[in-house]
C-alpha cells in the first residue's frame, strides 16, 4: 500500500469536501464539523456523478468507505 498526500489538512474546511485523485481513481475528501477527516468513492454508485459537486449535510451512509 502506497501513501498519497490529498493535500494539506488546514486546507479544507469544517464542512467542505473535495475531490481528489489517487492512481486513476476519483475520491471525494470530506471534513465533517468536529474536524474528523473521511475519504470515500467519488463517483455516486447510483447516479454516476462526482460526489465532489454536491453538499453533504451529514455523514454519508451509503459511500464505499476507501480508507
């Protein structure tokens, strides 16, 4: 297993989520309110679309979890 930096931590804000891309696969990096980190998928398994141009209200349940 090969260590990616997704970018620096003080980067991304309480709330905000982005997309990242790692060996050919697309991510999506949240920072939940209380500042822990997650990175899932970045592509809906549903819809096909990059997870990264939507909102996130609450943690995601459905997400394969990458980490």
């Amino acid at each position: 297993m090969n260590w990616s930096s997704l970018g620096a931590l003080d980067e991304l804000w309480e709330g905000e989520m982005r997309a990242a891309h790692v060996d050919g696969h697309e991510l999506v990096v949240l920072r939940l309110h209380g500042g822990d980190v997650h990175v899932y998928q970045g592509i809906c398994p549903h819809q096909e679309q990059p997870l990264a141009d939507g909102e996130f209200d609450e943690l995601p349940t459905d997400f394969t979890y990458v980490l």
